[in-house]
C-alpha cells in the first residue's frame, strides 16, 4: 500500500496574509511543516501542492516536491484530489500547511492506525479538548466518538444540555491532519459540496454528509495552527519554552 503526505498551500489567507511564508526561526512557515514531515520514520514521500508560483520557488529552495495546482479549489481536500491523478497513491495524508508544530509522532500514529484496521477510508486525528471555553470556540472544530473512536458527527458549537465539565469528557477536538483513501478521495473532490459542508465550513463535514465513516486516532496533544497574529505569537512562544518543541526545532535546524 502506498502512503503519501501532501501539504495543500494557497498564498492567499484572510486573517493573516502569506502566512505560510512568515518567518519563524529563520525558515518560512511552510519549511517548518515539510521538514517536519521529513522526520517521519520510516520516511515516506512528500509532496507540497499550490497554485502559487510563489511558494513553489520558495518550497524548491529548500528542496521540496512542489506540484502547481490550479487556483479554483476551494478547500484543501479539492487541491489533493487534483495532485493525485499525478501520485497515483493508495492513501493520502493531509498536513494542513499551517500546522507548524505538528509531532512527527503524531504522522506516525496516523499512519500506523491506517496500515493496521485497513477498515476505513478516512481517519483523522483527534485530541482532548484543553478548556472548557473551547466548547463554545467556533474556531476549535469539535466531534463526538463512539467507544472504538468512530466519528458520530462534528460541529463548531456545542448544543449539549449536559454540564461542561461533562462535555469536556465525552467533546474531541479535530485536529488538522488526516488520511484519506484514493477511492473516496475521489468520491469526494467530485460530488457537489454537501449544505452543512458550507455552512459549518469544515471540510470533514463534506464525509460524514456522504456517509463515509470516519475513524478518530487519538493523540495526547494538539498544539495551535497558526491563523491569525496571535496565534503566530503563540507560535513562537511554544518552540522557545515547549522541551519537546524545542527538540524537534533543533532536529530540524
């Protein structure tokens, strides 16, 4: 079986402009993701899409694949299906590019969980949820889990009449790394975007809509992507004082 990462870019970005180009630690944001992702044992085969000729010479200065994509997509997951009439894999792994403090470990589980059940065509990492205000945080996207860790369904908001400290309990958070088969990879990039796909504006909503199952693979900590100025604030907060963080920075350097 043939397993991939792609990392979907666009240039463009609302909140925070060419943020996949802002410096942190003297490398652009995106080095940091794809180096990151080279850590990954055993290694397996990277691959960087964007539409933006920009970052494709940016990303081959420091020697990653880069493949142009067209500029119509409108989310990450539509970016990969274009690419993977190219790669031709069996599974693929989707590193958001803003991920910059992703665990290699983490790649490694996603990937270690799907070689393993071969029993779904989508798993996506999930986590704790750290505070209770993250139950009301449209920004932190949100599932219910069966026991086996299957996905019920996912949402921005919670609705729940059950206390907080309950939700904190049974709530995960979505993080922004999953694996994708080629068949329903797809099946998705070519089917009409679903009603609560647009309107919640999560991407994952797009297979629980369709009626693919999603299989959550738990992770002891997500940390922050970076959307905004704060955020990338935060960032840089977490590789100087974070001993794991600073560990992968040095292995990286």
């Amino acid at each position: 079986m043939k397993i991939g990462i792609v990392i979907p870019v666009r240039l463009e970005s609302e909140r925070l402009p060419s943020k996949v180009l802002k410096d942190f630690s003297g490398k652009p944001m995106i080095e940091h993701v794809w180096r990151r992702a080279q850590l990954v044992n055993p290694k397996i085969e990277t691959v960087i899409a964007t539409d933006s000729k920009i970052i494709k010479d940016v990303c081959e200065e420091f020697g990653a694949q880069t493949l142009i994509t067209s500029s119509n997509h409108i989310n990450g997951l539509s970016r990969v299906g274009e690419v993977a009439r190219i790669l031709n894999w069996d599974f693929y792994v989707v590193l958001q590019a803003d991920e910059i403090l992703v665990e290699p470990e983490s790649l490694e589980k996603l990937i270690s969980t799907l070689q393993s059940t071969k029993s779904y065509d989508f798993y996506n990492l999930i986590t704790n949820l750290e505070d209770i205000t993250d139950l009301d945080d449209a920004n932190v996207v949100k599932c219910l889990v069966r026991e086996n860790n299957s996905v019920i369904t996912i949402f921005r908001k919670s609705s729940s009449v059950a206390s907080a400290e309950k939700q904190l309990i049974f709530t995960k958070k979505i993080c922004g790394i999953f694996a994708i088969s080629d068949k329903t990879l797809q099946l998705v990039v070519g089917s009409p975007p679903q009603k609560m796909e647009i309107s919640e504006s999560i991407e994952q909503m797009k297979i629980i809509e369709m009626g693919i199952d999603i299989l959550g693979v738990s992770i002891v900590k997500s940390y922050p992507s970076v959307n905004t100025v704060n955020d990338a604030l935060l960032v840089e907060k977490i590789l100087r004082e974070d001993e794991l963080q600073k560990a992968i920075l040095s292995s990286i350097q």
